[in-house]
C-alpha cells in the first residue's frame, strides 16, 4: 500500500501542474486544502486538496458513496446543519477562510440548488424573492425576480403565472425555479448537487444549457453521477473515490486520458 | 488522523448569532417552554402545601376513615376513593369489552373507508363536554334506571348484594354506565390503532391452520395486541378517575360506602366540585385540598402506565413482557 | 362429535363477529342518540329571549342566557391570549431548537399535564388567582382554561412543524437565512394550517370544561363588566340549571346544552375534515 502511494501521489501532482499551469492565468475562486470531513468518528473525506477555478463549470464525479456530495456541501457550510459532524482542513472562497466567516453571509455568496426541487409552498414571485427580502434588499424586487427567471430560462413559461403556487410547475420547472431563486441573492458561485438526478432527459439538456450561459457571471461546482453530463458540461472534472480526490483536470483531459488507473476504470464504466 | 484540535465548524459564532436573533429566538422560546415546567411545578407544589394542614391533622388514618363530617371537622376519604374505584370499575367492566368489540370490528371486520369514518364519528364522542354526558344523564338515564333498567335487573340477579336495595335512579351504576359512554371512545380509538398494526401474517398463519375468523382474531390477534390494549383501559380508567361534573349529577353525592349499585354514592371528583366554594374553615379546605393530591397522584400514575404500555407496544410490536 | 364441535365453532364465530358490528354500531348511535335529544328538546326550548336576555329571578319563567354566552366568550379570549402564545412557542422551541434531555422534560411535563383531571386545574387556579386576591373573577377563570389549552396546542405545533420536510429548511439557509428566519418566514407559513387546527381544537375543548370555573369564575346572574368580577359561562348554567327543581330551568338547560354541542361539535367536525384532508393524523 504504502510503495503504490508514492507513484500514485506523484501523478497527481503532475496532472495537477499541467491543471494549475492553465488555469494560472484564470483566478481561482475556491482553494481546498487538507480539507478532511468527519460524521462523528467516521470519516468522510480525507486530505483533499482542490481548487475551483472562477467562471468556470467543475463537476465531480465518482461511484456513490465516494464523498462527493459531502464535499460539496462543505463549500457552504451546509454540513453544519448535521449534528457532530467536523471540519478539518482549510477553505478558501477568494482568500478569506470559510470556516472563520459568517455562515450567513457566507451563504449569500454562495448559493446551492438541490437533488431534488425543494420550492417553498409560496408563489413562484415570493420563491424567487425569498432570498432578497430574507437578506434585506430594499430596490425593485420585480426586475430582479424577472432577471433572475431568465437566467434560469424560466421566465418566458411563468411570467404571466408569477403568483401562482410553485406546487403547480413540473418537476423541471421547479428545478429551474430553485436555480432561479438561488441566482437572485447574487453568488459568486453556485452549487449544484446532482440537480438532475430527478429529471427527464429533455429537462436535463435545458438544465446544462443554462449552466453553459450562466458560466460567464457564476462559478459553477456541480455533483454529478452521469459522466456523460460532466463531459459535457464541465470545464473542470474532478474525480474522487472513497472520500479521496483521486484525479482532477481538465475535463477533455480527463476523460480522453486519465492518468490514474482508478479513474480510467471509472469512465469505462468497469465499477460505479 | 492526527490530535490537532479542529476548528469547531459548526454552530455559528455566538456574535453572528444574537445579530441576526437566533439566540433570541432560542431564548424566547425556551422560556415559554421552560414556563410549562414552571407552571406543573408549582401545581404540585400547591397541592402539597396547601394540603399540609389536613395532613398534618390526619395522616394517613385519612385514607381509611370513612367519616366525612365538615360539622366537627372530621374527615376521611375512604368513601370518596370507594366511590371513585367503584364507578371506575363499572364503567370499565362496562366500556372495554364493548370497546375492544367495536375495535375488533373496526379493524379486522369493516373495510378501511367505513371503518375511518366510524372511527371519525367515535372521536366526535370523545369531544361531547362532560356538562352535556351529566345532562343527558340526569333526564334520560337516571329514569331509564329506575323505570327500566333498575327492574329488569333486580328481577334477574337481584339476589346479589350489588343489586339489592331501593334504586333511586341515580347512584353508582348509573354513574358507571355514563362514564363508560365517556371513557369507551379512547378504549376504541386506541385500541383500534393498535390492532391495525398487528401484522397480516399472523392473521394469516392462523386462518391457514384453520381457524375461523373469530379465533384468530381472539387467540392470535388480540392477544398479540394486548399491551396496547392494555395501555387504552388504563388511559380510558385515568379519565374515568378525573371525571367530573358528568358523575356529580348523576352519583347522588351521598358520602356512604355501600354494597349495592343502586345507592348513591361520592367521588373525589364530586366532592371537590360541590363542596368546595361551601368551605368553611382552614382545615375543611385543606382536606378537600388533600383529595384533590390524592386523585392528581392517581392519575399521574395511571397516565404514566398508559404511556408506558402503549410505547412498549409501538417499539416491541407485540412481544409481551 | 368433531362435527358438532366445528359447527359449534362456525356458529360462535358468525354470533361473536356479528356482535363486534352491533357493538360499533351500538357506540356511534349513542353519539345520535345524545344529538337527537339535544335537538329535539333543545330546539324546542330555544328562542330569541335565550340568547339576548339574563336569567330571571329563581322561580320565576323565562329569561335567557345573554351573560352565560358572553362570559364564555371572554373566557375563550383569555384562554387565547394566554394559552396559545405559550403553547405556540413550546411548540417551536421542541421542534426547533431542543437539545435532547431537556426537550425530553418539557414533552413528558406537557403529557403530564394533559392528563391532569380538570377540576384539580380548577383547584390550582384557585390558590393563585382567587386565594390571594380574595374574590372570584372572569381572569381566574380564564387562566385556568388558559392552562388547559397549552398541551394540545404544544403537541399540535410540534407535530405540524416537524411534518414539514427538512429540505425546505436547507433550501431557505442555503440562501442564507438564519434559523430563526427560516423556522419564522418559510417553516411556521407552512405548518400554521395544522397549527391553527389543533388551536381551535383546544379552545373547543376549553369550551365545554365546567369544573375549573367552579371556584374560579363560579358563576353570575347578571352582567360581569370587566374582567375581575364573578362571571357566568354556558357550562356552568347547565349545570346550575340542570340540577335545579324547576322545569323551566330544566328547559333552559336543554336549549344551551344544544348550543355548547352544537359549538363543539362543528369546531371539531370543521376542524379533522380540514386534517384528514391534509393527511395528517388527528391531535
């Protein structure tokens, strides 16, 4: 085990280099370092170390159970909400350590759509405007709640329903509504845990294309299980494994020529 | 895993908290919950304290005493607890089998919607005020008792001592029959719930081996259910023990201990109710005062079992101890 | 002889499941039975004077309960003010906020006090609201219902709020509300349906309850101006009336004893249709 390391280790600092040395040019929005998460005693993800480039999309993929989600929801502190659980490690969002901020404002600038569409039980509008009024904005409501239904290519199918129930849109619709309301607070990034997972192929595409324009304003971190939507959709892909990051780059890279074993078998479909 | 201590990376800053009312909100509801505590506590605080005197005066001689005498400020609760046991224990004998009938039937004979809707009106019984069971039974069952019910029962078993005497209409047995109209909708309701969730299998296993349909339900069923059941009569018999103004209308209000249930009788309930603003006199209140400890003690009891035998059930589904 | 035996235990089975029928149908005509009367010799009792009138002297016929029907309306009020707030806040502080042991006291203390009979509330509100001050009043009387209507409300709120799916509450903080924000703008608006149903369930409750006025509202002929003066209530006029010698009163008792059922039982009727609806399990 520990001769394997080694090499293993050196590899991924290759592929990290030739990774970094693109992305150089382009700012980094999250720097993970060291990041390890436990439930308790049990530990979930164990030294990873990772960079979310800014303006870009960055997926993760791995079999379930790899940690991926957990890593995710570390990015804005949502694992707080689970009794025992710990951080160990270092976060940045622009330099400033996550751990040390307000979760709060944190929150603010970094927004997360769901696996499954969680709408309030309010109007689509008060959806949308939850979380402007919940952190104070004072403007126009309306031109912000519109602007951010077009972003999420919503818009055109609700504006003459905006005070109707969310309950009464379809399952991708709400999704996109969730995405909408997400992108009204104004993040920096967005998070995305497997938003698709619960949808139908055609709403998927919708869904990827909107990420696609989205890309320019808002850094994307998507969890996703379907390789062929990290492929598509990503810039970036990073591949973990038993709550370890084994593999990341970019995504063309990646997936034509994977450096690690782990990772090749992964893509070819042989385990996950 | 290293020893280094992590950064605590949950609970928000204490600061960040209080700024945005977290804290107290926090603060604000626990008070008010911390208010309930407050508020029993002193409830039994108050019963104890301000039984003191009677108490003091009578020890515990005042559970077998059968005098209550407000004239020469004699007091004992012996027939108050007689009464208070006696129309329970009617009203029982009463309520759980023709309540674990209705249950059978509501969960194993009727199909789901007539059973839910029936189940929906018994619950509707339960929310009668015991002010309207009292005046229902002032004008339909104390005559019913002395003109029919009375007769025909001393005409069959009037040689047992519980039904010899003159029947006035009111008195023990026709407090029992309207407490157990009052109690039998929890036996049924509870009850009912708990056989539901008896599994089909063993319903089944004893219907395959060629039982019929009453003896599964009986031998295999029932039983199976049985700490839940169990857990209902105690619940049913708790209400029963606090029952009120329904009893004092129909129970005579007469402080004797007797043999039979045709004579009027007292419970601790009624007396409380009737005697209670008429107190003259530190130590007469203080004895009232005293039966009000002594039936918050016994319901606290009963309560507590109830509790306890109906959680037994929902966790070991079935498995009696 | 097995053949006398399995009909023997053919006829016992159609004899004991055909009485379990009669049994549950025996219970539910009971609740008719109590309703017809009430209807027939109620109806016939109520008139206008009933309901805009005040008792008239003992003996004499006539007159109405204009001040029993107003006093049960301010005691409903206080028990309201009091009661629902403090089971209210309970409710979330169980739902939300509780750590483990001490929520688990507070949840055994509000059974607790479900379960105790209500005239030794009566007894409790009378040695802090009545004792101290020396007279009987509509405030006494109300805090004692006030305290009667804490558990069902602690236990509706706590149900109802728990019922609403976590994901709502990440969604609302992953926007970045705080947990007071969220439990006050996204979680009670979506559990006050159920909320509001089990409030209304308690103060019908509350409203049919006799024993805790006796000696803390302990009844009124005339009008109780204010809130510290004696007051009368539905309940306790049926009862006063009801075990009075004198028919008149008898019918009087009859007419407000429709009233009171009448009251409670649509409160109650309203209130587990809307609950049923919603699919949630009764209070």
């Amino acid at each position: 085990m520990a001769a394997r390391l080694t090499p293993k280790v050196d590899k991924v600092e290759t592929s990290e280099h030739s990774a970094t040395a693109s992305k150089k040019e382009a700012p980094v929005r999250f720097q993970i370092s060291n990041l390890n998460f436990f439930y308790g005693a049990k530990q979930a993800v164990f030294d990873v170390n990772l960079s979310i480039p800014a303006k870009k999309v960055t997926a993760l993929i791995g079999p379930s159970g790899c940690g991926k989600s957990t890593f995710l929801r570390t990015l804005n502190r949502m694992n707080d909400l689970i009794r025992h659980s710990r951080v160990v490690g270092d976060i940045r969002l622009d330099g400033q350590d996550i751990l040390q901020m307000d979760v709060v404002a944190l929150r603010r600038r970094v927004g997360m759509v769901f696996q499954r569409p969680n709408p309030f039980p309010k109007s689509i509008y008060d959806n949308v405007a939850y979380g402007l009024r919940v952190n104070g904005y004072k403007g126009r409501l309306d031109d912000l709640v519109e602007h951010s239904l077009r972003r999420a290519a919503l818009w055109e199918e609700v504006k003459d329903y905006l005070h109707k129930s969310a309950f009464a849109l379809s399952g991708g619709q709400q999704q996109r509504l969730c995405i909408a309301r997400a992108l009204a607070v104004d993040p920096e990034v967005l998070l995305l845990d497997e938003p698709c997972s619960a949808l139908d192929p055609v709403t998927t595409a919708k869904i990827e294309e909107l990420m696609f324009h989205l890309k320019d304003s808002c850094t994307m971190a998507i969890v996703t299980h379907n390789m062929q939507q990290a492929a598509r959709a990503s810039d970036f892909t990073a591949f973990m494994l038993d709550g370890k990051l084994i593999e990341h780059s970019e995504t063309s890279k990646l997936f034509t020529t994977p450096h690690d074993p782990r990772t090749e078998a992964y893509i070819t479909g042989r385990f996950g | 895993m290293d020893g280094a201590v992590p950064p605590q990376a949950g609970p928000r800053s204490f600061v960040h908290r209080l700024r945005d009312g977290d804290e107290v909100a926090h603060v604000v509801t626990l008070i008010f919950a911390s208010l309930i505590l407050l508020v029993t506590s002193l409830l039994v605080f108050i019963l104890w304290e301000k039984s003191q005197l009677s108490r003091a005066q009578f020890g515990w001689s005042f559970f077998w005493t059968s005098v209550w005498d407000p004239v020469f400020s004699h007091f004992g609760a012996l027939p108050f607890i007689y009464g208070t046991l006696v129309t329970s224990v009617v009203s029982l004998a009463i309520a759980v089998p023709l309540g674990l009938a209705a249950a059978i039937f509501l969960a194993e004979l009727a199909p789901r919607t007539l059973s839910d809707y029936i189940a929906f009106l018994i619950d509707l019984l339960a929310a009668v005020p015991s002010v309207i069971y009292g005046l229902f039974g002032i004008f339909i069952v104390v005559p019913m008792m002395r003109t029919t019910i009375g007769p025909a029962l001393k005409h069959t078993l009037g040689f047992l001592p519980i039904f010899k005497g003159p029947n006035y209409g009111v008195g023990f047995l026709t407090a029992g029959i309207v407490l157990s109209i009052m109690i039998v909708p929890f036996i049924i309701s509870v009850s009912r719930e708990v056989l539901l969730t008896v599994p089909r299998e063993q319903r089944e296993a004893a219907m395959g081996l060629g039982a019929t349909r009453w003896e599964a339900t009986w031998k295999v069923v029932v039983p199976w259910a049985r700490t839940g059941i169990m857990g209902s009569v105690f619940l049913a018999l708790a209400r029963a023990l606090g029952e009120t103004m329904a009893v004092t209308m129909v129970i005579g209000n007469d402080p004797k201990i007797a043999a039979s249930l045709f004579a009027p009788g007292y419970t601790i309930a009624a007396v409380i109710a009737n005697e209670f603003t008429e107190a003259t006199g530190d130590l007469y209140l203080s004895a009232l005062i005293e039966l009000g400890l002594v039936l918050f003690l016994m319901t606290f009891i009963l309560n507590g079992l109830a509790r306890l035998l109906i959680l037994a059930t929902e966790r070991g589904g079935g498995h009696t101890s | 002889m097995k053949r006398l035996h399995i009909i023997w235990r053919k006829s016992l089975n159609v004899v004991m499941l055909s009485l379990t029928g009669v049994a549950a149908f025996g219970v539910v005509s009971i609740l008719f039975l109590i309703l017809g009367y009430f209807i027939y010799d109620g109806g016939r009792s109520l008139n206008w004077a009933f309901f805009t009138q005040l008792p008239k002297p003992t003996g004499e016929v006539g007159g109405g309960m204009a001040n029993a029907i107003i006093g049960s309306f301010k005691l409903l009020l206080l028990a309201a003010l009091f009661g629902l707030p403090v089971g209210l806040m309970a409710g979330v502080y169980l739902a939300e906020f509780g750590g483990k042991t001490f929520a688990y006291v507070i949840r055994y203390t509000v059974d607790l006090l479900n379960g105790v009979p209500s005239i030794v509330i009566g007894i409790f509100a009378y040695a802090l609201a009545v004792q101290p001050v020396k007279h009987f009043s509509t405030l006494a009387g109300g805090f004692a219902l006030a305290i009667m209507v804490v558990p069902i409300t602690v236990r509706a709120t706590e149900e109802f709020l728990r019922a609403i799916p976590n994901s709502l509450r990440e969604g609302a903080m992953a926007l970045g509300a705080s947990k007071w924000k969220t439990i006050a703008s996204v979680i009670l608006p979506a559990a006050s349906g159920g909320i509001l149903t089990g409030m209304l369930l308690s103060l019908a409750r509350v409203a049919g309850e006799t024993a805790p006025l006796l000696f803390t509202a302990l009844g009124n002929q005339y009008w109780s101006p204010g809130w510290s003066q004696p007051t009368s209530a539905l309940p306790l006029m049926i009862y006063e009336y009801a075990i009075s010698a004198y028919d008149d009163l008898h019918r009087q008792a009859w007419a407000a004893g429709l009233v009171l059922l009448g009251m409670v039982l649509l409160a109650n009727l309203g209130c587990r249709l809307v609950m049923n609806r919603r699919g949630v399990r009764g209070v």
